[in-house]
C-alpha cells in the first residue's frame, strides 16, 4: 500500500494561542513522516513553524483542498479540548474518506466511549491497556518521536562517557502528582544510591539560554521545550519515566463511574494495583532517543499496549513495583546491561516509533481495516 499511496491526507489542526498551547505532537509525527515518505497532505490551516525568522510550516492549508479530496481525513483531542464539537460535515452521507480520531486524552472516561465516536472509523489510543474493555473502532497508539525529540537529543554521548546519575524530574510533581510517581518517589532513590546520584532539577524559561529557534520550539510544544533537559538526557546513564494511576481491574469499562471512584480511592488511599492508566510518558520516548535508560513501570505486567512492544531489560528496565529489589540487584550483578539496554532501547525506539515507520504503520491499520470491513 504504501509504494503505491498516491491519495492526499487531510489534518484538522486547532487554532493556536497564548490560551491554547494544542500541541499536536501525534499529528506531528504522522505528518512528517509522510513528508518524508513523499505523501501529500493539507490542512484546515498552517500550523507548527518550521523556522523562527519566516512563515514555514509544516502544516499547510491549501483553499483549494477541502477533506473531500482526500482519502483519509485525521483529527485528535485537541480539536475537542477546545473546541467542543465535531469539524462541519464530517461525516456527510457521501464522503468517501477514512475519519480517524487520535485520542491522547490523560484519565479514564475519555470523548471516545460517546456514540457518536463510534462513527470514526478508526480511533487510535494512547495509554491503551490491555484490561480495559474499548470499543470495536479502538486501537493502541503511542506517543512517539518526532523529528523535534531526535534532533534536540543529538549528538548522543558514548554511554562510558555518561555521568552516572539518574533524572528524577517529574513537572508539576507537586501539583498533580501521578499515584504511580509518588509511590515511587518514596522508594527509588534509597534503592538506586549504590548505583547512581539523583538529579532533580526542574526546568523554567527563567533558566534557560536558549537560541532563537529553541525559543520558538518552547513556545510550539506549549512550554516543554528545553534544550538544557535534553542535554542532560542525553549525558546521563538512566531516566526515570513513571507516569499513571494505579487503578482497579474491575469494572473492565474504564469509562463506568464505579471504576474512577475505585481509582480515586486508590489514590486517596495510596494503594498500588497491577493495572495503571494514563501510563504513556513524553520522557519514556525522550529517554529513548537520547539512548538514556529508560526506567518505567513492566509495561506487560500492568497492561500497557503499544502497536510494538518494548521488551524489558533489552529496550528498557521494567519495574515489577512489587519486587523492586530484584531490579537493581540484576543491575549490579551484569555490569554491561545499562549499556547494552541504551544502545538497543534507542535503535528500537527510532525503527518503531520515529516518524516514517508511525507513519507506515498507521497507513497499514487503516489498510488492513478496510480490508476487513470488505470481508463482512
């Protein structure tokens, strides 16, 4: 399909403004990646700057194209977060387009469980995991890299070159701290001060000297641009990356009221689970990419899905909660695992999840879709 895709794509991209960050990040990448892959795609309107000193963007809006000229037309949460309702004539009774929906949303009972969703048709989720029952139009997605992430991280540091420090560096930690981040904030450190030093220091525009188009990036990305984190990524040996809520296996509906108020009580009450939503973390990807070892919850254990998945101890360290001991124990046991887990983590990230395979990827699901409606 893809050696022969020679149809147009269409984004619906949200106004920006000082208000109204929409950082469109998963937009992003699918739209450089067909950049890269030669497909033609428009826009409702341009959108995300290329350069600081000119009007280049990577989004482009062409009057002449409307979402009835193309094949596949894409949207995702940002249009709902603030706009509240459905793009015109989205789903007129003689389009011949694909509508997808990429749902990013944080929390349990997201816009995707509405029925009126259901005419989508197809909605990639991120934080999708594998104990939630989703509707039959629902598929796992990931946050990824775009071509942002890659270059900020570059040039990687040979990992004996690395300091042997970890970033524990969670924003609004204090504000709105994930009940997975708190739990492990109480424990890692004492477990990991025979193998690394702690830096927790937290970004702000204040601190930073920043060139013109790392101010520009700043203010694209809605403030989480900053090249002095991306620098210590990629000098340092391990990046925590917990992100998620502990919540309750039952009900399977995440969207029902019962099983946010199981998960607030969970939270309130400091509980762990072996099942976490909201888990997909911007420094799980960063850290990959910088060749940074990532540190996170067992994706598999606590019912994360990716389109690919990561294997633990060869891409990244999977944290069992329950048995954290045995985690850094493995560690100082194989002196060369840290190093050959950054190595074979930042490879795996860029051939799964960098823009041109997304891309690839996402044209294949659509593919394979419609390839299975036509057999019904």
């Amino acid at each position: 399909m893809i050696k022969n895709f020679n149809d147009k794509l269409y984004f619906f991209c949200y106004p920006r403004s000082p208000e109204h960050a929409a950082f469109q990040h998963h937009l992003i990448c699918l739209a450089e990646g067909f950049r890269d892959l030669g497909i033609n795609f428009y826009s409702n309107l341009n959108s995300w700057r290329l350069a600081f000193d000119k009007d280049d963007y990577l989004f482009r809006h062409d009057p002449n194209i409307t979402p009835d000229n193309c094949s596949i037309v894409i949207l995702d949460s940002n249009w709902f977060r603030y706009n509240g309702s459905f793009p015109e004539f989205l789903f007129h009774p003689q389009r011949t387009y694909k509508t997808v929906f990429i749902d990013v949303e944080d929390g349990l009972n997201t816009a995707l469980f509405n029925p009126e969703f259901r005419k989508f048709d197809l909605i990639f989720r991120t934080h999708f995991n594998k104990s939630f029952r989703f509707p039959p139009n629902v598929y796992p997605w990931a946050f990824g890299l775009s071509d942002r992430i890659l270059m900020a991280v570059e040039p990687t540091i040979d990992f004996k070159y690395r300091k042997r420090q970890m970033l524990i560096n969670f924003r609004n930690f204090n504000n709105n701290p994930h009940s997975v981040r708190k739990f492990v904030y109480k424990v890692i450190p004492s477990k990991t001060q025979n193998i690394f030093s702690i830096d927790s220091s937290i970004d702000s525009i204040e601190d930073q000297t920043m060139s013109e188009y790392d101010k520009l990036l700043w203010a694209e990305t809605g403030g989480r641009h900053f090249s002095e984190y991306y620098k210590r990524l990629s000098e340092s040996v391990a990046c925590a990356c917990f992100g998620g809520y502990f919540v309750s296996p039952y009900p399977p509906d995440p969207s029902t009221l019962v099983s946010r108020l199981l998960k607030m009580a969970l939270d309130k009450l400091e509980l762990k689970s072996n099942r976490v939503a909201q888990w997909d973390s911007w420094r799980f990807w960063e850290a990959l990419a910088a060749g940074c070892v990532a540190f996170h919850i067992d994706l598999e254990k606590y019912g994360a899905v990716l389109p690919v998945m990561p294997e633990k101890w060869k891409h990244y360290v999977g944290v069992d909660l329950d048995d954290i001991d045995s985690v850094f124990e493995k560690i100082i046991d194989n002196p060369t695992l840290l190093e050959e887990i950054s190595l074979d983590g930042r490879q795996w990230a860029i051939e799964n999840y960098s823009p041109v395979p997304t891309a690839i990827r996402f044209l294949e699901t659509i593919q394979a879709k419609s390839v299975d409606s036509a057999r019904i």
